[in-house]
C-alpha cells in the first residue's frame, strides 16, 4: 500500500466529529437535520477505511495458505471481541438488572435479547418500525459487528488478495437494496437501519483502503478544510431543499471523499487550527492500517537545519505510534 506515514493527523478528527453530530441528534430530538445519520455515515466509511484495510495489510504479511489467512482471522476475531464484548454486555448486563427490578418498562426489557445478539438494528427496523426506547443507539453498533461476522470470513478465507472485489460487490448490493426498499415503500426505520445497506457504506471505507494507490494523487488536490466546511453544511442545505432521505444517503460519497482527502494530504482539516495541542479536536492520531513504513521525507543537511531553527520557530511533530489495526 502507498503511504508515507504510519499515522494521519486527522482521521480521528473526523471521529470526533462524527460523534459530535450523534451527540447534537440526540441533544436535538426531532432536528429536520437529521445530524446523527451524517455522523453514522462518516463514522461507518472510516470505520471500513481502518479495518478492512489493516485486514487486507495483514493477509499481504501473513504465510501463504489456509494456516495463515486462518491466524489472521483468528487475530481480528479476539481483537474485535476484546474491544465490543465487555463494554456491551456491561452496559446490557446493568440494563437487566434494572429489568429484573421492575425499574424500565416491558417494551424496554424485550429489546434486550436483541442487542445481546447484535440485532438491534432488525428490531428496529423490522419488527417494531421505531427506535427502542431503552437502548436504540446499538444499532449502529450491531450493523457493524454483522459486517465483520461476515465480510472478514469473505475477506481472509473465500476471496484472500481481492478484498476489493468483496468491498465492490456490497456496495453494488447494498445500492440495489436501498433502491428495492424504496421502491416498496419502506419506512424511514428500515432504510436507515437496514443491514444490507449499511454495508455498502463500510465496504466504501474498505474499498479506498484496499485501493488507496489509485485514488491518492488525485486526492491531494482536494482540500480536506472545504470539504470538511461542505460536508458540514450539506444538512442544512438539504433540509432547506426538503431533499429527503434518498439525498442524505448520498452523502456517504461525501464522508468518502472527505476521508480520502485528509488521507491523501495526511493532515486534519484546518491542520493550523489544530497543531497545538489545545486545539486538536483529537489528542492521538488514528492509526492508518493501510500502511506501516517510516516517513520517506528527505532529511535535511545540518546546515540548512541550522538555518531553519533560526528563522522558523520550533513546531511540535506528531508522534509515531505503533502500527496496529
């Protein structure tokens, strides 16, 4: 994979502030706006970007074979389980407790099993046509336990080296899907929560990372600062424009280009906002798992180090972290 630099300054910008727009949907109940589904869509292709592409990194290292892509997938499993079970069930497991006390309703009790089993989104958006009142959040989080449960196997085991074509088929799929369910009229519930949909967004991510040397240079050209103010401003507009739900979809080749951009430019947008640590949206840089070599930059010759000192001030260089996905 191309790149530079085992860290980009920025992706956990956009982190953040994915966050920040599901914060502001919850803050803001019943917003024309809609932020949150801004913020899940930009989370979801990040999410793809980071761990299909430290999937696909990790089969190009791994021994040939079946042994090998099965200790990758052996790998991510654990990974992936340390870092959503314990939070979850914790969370779940205080939720039973006060079911079992009589302290939340019924209709709040039985969504229960359905986060457990990483379904949230089906009960929405299938059985009961609304968010649960207890725990409706979880959706987002079991839409992407689902892709991994099975575009990891498909990934490492059934198409290893074509990561890509895997990432290409969902999103074709997942663009079919949403335009069948429209069709037959679905409601709001299911076209935001449907599984098969949502895939495409993170099979988005996967596919840029899997084929980030295609795409880079141009991408350089794009500033993450603009793109950042558009994509911002895109709910506004389309509410304004009453656009609809089919248009805010279309905001995910947004969020795609706006990750491309700061992936390409390896900085945060309005990178000299942030370059002090008070400002920085994030503390730590996110990891790009796509790629694990040192800078490449030339060094400079003593003398010309000398000069700079003195007619530059001293900036802070962000650290180097470890590469792991």
């Amino acid at each position: 994979m191309a790149g530079t630099s085992d860290r980009i300054e920025g992706l956990d910008g956009l982190r953040a502030i994915a966050a920040i727009l599901v914060f502001l949907e919850h803050r803001v109940p019943g917003s024309a706006l809609h932020l949150g589904g801004y913020g899940v869509r930009l989370f979801f292709v990040l999410s793809g970007y980071l761990i299909v592409g430290g999937l696909a990194r990790e089969m190009a290292s791994a021994p040939p074979g079946r042994a090998g892509a099965l200790r990758v997938l052996r790998g991510f499993a654990v990974r992936r389980m340390l870092r959503i079970l314990p939070l979850s069930f914790a969370v779940l497991g205080g939720a039973a407790c006060l079911a079992a006390s009589g302290s939340i309703g019924p209709a709040a009790a039985a969504e229960l099993p359905w986060h457990a089993l990483f379904l949230t989104n089906v009960y929405a958006g299938r059985v009961i046509g609304d968010w649960p009142p207890l725990l409706g959040h979880f959706w987002s989080l079991a839409v992407e336990e689902q892709f991994y449960l099975l575009a990891a196997p498909a990934i490492v085991l059934v198409a290893p080296g074509r990561a890509a074509m895997v990432c290409a088929a969902l999103i074709l799929a997942a663009a079919l899907q949403f335009l069948r369910l429209a069709m037959q009229g679905a409601g709001p519930i299911l076209l935001i929560t449907d599984s098969l949909v949502n895939f495409g967004m993170i099979a988005l991510g996967g596919l840029m990372a899997t084929t980030r040397p295609r795409w880079e240079a141009g991408a350089r050209r794009i500033g993450p600062s603009t793109l950042l103010i558009v994509y911002l401003a895109t709910p506004l507009l389309l509410a304004v424009l009453r656009a609809g739900l089919v248009a805010e979809q279309l905001s995910v080749l947004l969020a795609a280009a706006l990750i491309a951009a700061v992936v390409a430019g390896r900085t945060a947008p309005g990178r000299a906002a942030f370059r002090h640590p008070p400002w920085r949206i994030s503390g730590a840089s996110a990891t790009d798992s796509t790629s694990c070599t040192t800078s490449s930059r030339p060094r400079a010759s003593p003398a010309s180090r000398a000069a700079s000192s003195i007619s530059t001030p001293t900036r802070l260089r962000p650290g180097s972290g470890s590469c792991s996905p």
